[in-house]
C-alpha cells in the first residue's frame, strides 16, 4: 500500500478519537447540569418548568416550609460600645412563636423571607424563627390584650389564641367634667386634641375603659387621675366623688398608687406626692423624674443634655428621699420607658446611630434584650417603641404594625396587629 492511503487511515483516526472526546465531554456536562438543576433553589426551579420532577427538590422545600419547633435565628443587631458586653439571658425553653400575620416581623431588616443581615455576633437573645402557626407551641395561653388605634372609641381586644381582633365601642370614653360650681377649664393639651381624654386604660378589675394612659391607674384598678386646669382630679372607677388634688399649683401627674398620686411640675424639677387623704407633700425638690414603681421613682438629674452627651438614669428613695445613680450607658442618652413586673425600669438608650433597651436590675447592673444600627438601613426595621406592659406572660410591647413579647429571655412575634397597649392580657 502507499504512504499515500495510510497518512487517510491515520487522518480518520484522529477525527474519531477527536470525536469522540467531543461526545463524551457532551455528556459528563449534561449529567453535571441536571445535578445542578436538582440540588439548588434556582435548578429546582428550572426542572419546574421543564416538567422534571426530583426527589431532592420536593425534600428542599419541605426543609423550607419549618417544622412544629423552630430553631431561633440569630439576630442581626450589634450592640454600641459598651464598657461591658451586654448579658445575653439565654434562649427560651419555650419554642418560639410566629404566627407570620405581619408583613414585618420584629427585628429582621432582610428580605421578606426573614433572612437576617450578615454581621458581628449579636449580644442580644436570638430572634423568634418561624412557627407552625398562631398559638405556637410552647406559648399557648388563653387572654384577651386590650390596644388601641387612638382617640376614645377606638380601643379593643387581640384574643389570644388565635391573634383575632375585637373592636368594642365601649372604649369611647372621656374624663368627666368638674363638678358643678366651678369654672369650666379650657380643654387640656393631651390626647390629639380630644376634650377630656388623654389616653386609653382597659381596667380588668371593673371591666371598665379609662380615659387615662397606664400609669395613671391605681394598681388595684379603683381610681385614675388626670390633669385640668392646673389641678388634679381623681376619680373613683366604682363612682363616687371626685378628688381635686394640688388646687393651682399646675402638677401633671406621672403615676398613681393606691393611697395617693405622685406628680411633677414641668418643666421645674421636684416629685411631689398626693395622697388621697391628707396633706400633700414634696418628696424632693430636685431631679426631674419618669416614673415610679416599688417604693422608687426613676428619673435624670436634668430636664436634658447636649446632643452627643451621656446622662445617667437617678434612683429616689421614696421614704428617705436619698437618689443615688442607677444606670448609665456609654455614647447613649437614656430614658425610663417603663417597669417589669418586679419593678425593674426598662431604659431606652439612643446612640449617635441606633437605639438598644436594657433591664436594670440593680445599680450599674443591666442586661440588654435589644438594639439596632439605623446606619445599616436606608429605612430602619420595626423595634419596640413606647411603654411596655407587664403581665405573668411577660413584657409587651408595640412595634410597627404588630405586637410582640419578651419572655424567658426571648422575643416573639405575637400579632400582626398593631396598636398602642392598653392594659394587661387578662
């Protein structure tokens, strides 16, 4: 034979063996392709649409549905520079509970799929993940939360379980007007320029809807107080007589006990205390103060300070009527929102870009339950905002357009929603 016929032989050899290179790569592609296609979130839609069905996709998204006891996520918060890292009390032994009504859940600024932002570990308790649905396990109680939208008549019950909403006219009440023979008072400057209604109270003792906000009710639930014309009234839930307190001297009442009322006057510093029988007197002339829980009133010892500059929150001795400094946190203002229900003051810090909340529960003891970096987000997340409520289940608190609770540590969604407290859940 020629060389002529041989250099054909050994030319179509070189084009099979190319050829098939050629097919068998073709092939080690499309089988990596359909493994693709089948173990991730985008492949599995793919297969979808191409009418392929896999075993691993269906076992992916019932992975992602969430079974009857979630595991909490971690929350996305950072702390500000603090002098001690805040405590983190621990996860709950309760399952978290989510019943998923709210378009934002607390705390989570990702995507509406509830995924956190990427970052430093939080000091803050874990966030409350997705549960089974309303009344999740391991928090099912049976209560009804008094809320309102704002303004008398507006106010009503989320019933829980369930997380339903139940409107009740009832709650369109406002202050009574001073007895006969005495002159009628401009109408005061509260409550969104509503006459005689400077808040909303759902009183569980007498099944009773108040004009007052919280703290101006007895903790036995038999009067309010309110402010009119320079004076104080109290009024008795039962009915009866009126009380006018502190006639002329302009006192604003900032809470109420069962024996009496104690008041400040803004914007001049002191505490002064009204009992319902007998003389008034001043506890301190000194300090301007928030709030008063267990035989203590908390407060700062300025009506303000410069922007940038730290106060400190005051303890006052209510029978001795000695302060001492109670809480103080680095690069943060502080203010008294509200008690826990062992009288702890619940303190809001804001930062130069953020806000956290502490527990006090002892002089420069605290432990942190949450915060946010507002520079993180073009819009901040929604966060606990206003007095809280404490009851045997916890603290509630109002928050965007929801309601959520602190409890054993945790945070959990507990309605989508949203409305000002009203009482206790009872």
């Amino acid at each position: 034979m020629n060389s002529g016929w041989w250099r054909k032989v050994g030319d179509l050899l070189h084009q099979r063996r190319f050829i098939a290179v050629v097919v068998v790569t073709l092939l080690t592609l499309g089988l990596v392709g359909v493994v693709v296609a089948a173990t991730t979130s985008v492949g599995c839609s793919l297969t979808k649409s191409l009418a392929v069905k896999s075993t691993r996709c269906e076992q992916a998204l019932v992975a992602g549905v969430g079974g009857p006891t979630p595991t909490p996520r971690q929350s996305p918060f950072q702390s500000n520079p603090s002098p001690n890292p805040p405590n983190n009390p621990g996860s709950s032994s309760n399952p978290p509970f989510d019943p998923g009504a709210s378009s934002y859940p607390p705390y989570n600024p990702g995507a509406s799929a509830g995924e956190p932002i990427n970052g430093p570990a939080s000091g803050y308790p874990p966030l409350a993940g997705p549960a089974s649905g309303p009344g999740g396990p391991g928090l099912v109680f049976s209560c009804r939360l008094p809320i309102y939208a704002g303004g008398p008549g507006s106010g009503g019950f989320i019933a829980f379980p369930g997380a339903t909403f139940v409107a009740d006219p009832r709650s369109a009440v406002t202050a009574p007007s001073p007895s006969p023979g005495t002159a009628t008072p401009p109408p005061p400057g509260y409550g969104q320029g509503y006459p005689g209604w400077y808040g909303t109270t759902f009183d569980v003792k007498y099944a009773k809807w108040l004009p007052v906000p919280y703290a101006w009710v007895s903790p036995d639930g038999a009067h309010y107080a309110y402010p009119l014309n320079g004076e104080i009234y109290v009024q008795s839930v039962a009915g009866g007589a009126e009380l006018e307190l502190a006639e002329g001297q302009r006192l604003t009442p900032i809470d109420v006990e069962n024996d009496g009322v104690y008041a400040i006057a803004t914007p001049n510093a002191g505490l002064w205390f009204l009992p319902f029988s007998g003389a008034a007197r001043q506890v301190t002339g000194a300090g301007f103060w928030q709030g008063v829980s267990h035989g203590a009133a908390y407060g700062t010892a300025t009506s303000a300070v410069p922007q940038g500059a730290v106060n400190t929150i005051l303890k006052l001795d209510l029978a001795s009527g000695a302060s001492t400094d109670f809480f103080s946190e680095r690069g943060g203002q502080s203010n008294l929102l509200g008690f826990d229900l062992q009288g702890h003051p619940v303190i809001q810090v804001n930062y130069q870009g953020g806000v956290g909340l502490f527990i006090a529960t002892g002089p420069n003891t605290s432990k942190a339950i949450a915060g946010i970096v507002y520079q993180s987000y073009y819009q901040p997340p929604p966060f606990p905002q206003g007095a809280p409520i404490a009851d045997n289940h916890g603290l509630w608190f109002s928050v965007g357009s929801g309601i959520v609770l602190f409890a054993n540590g945790q945070w959990y969604s507990m309605s989508g929603i949203g409305g000002q407290l009203a009482g206790q859940c009872a």
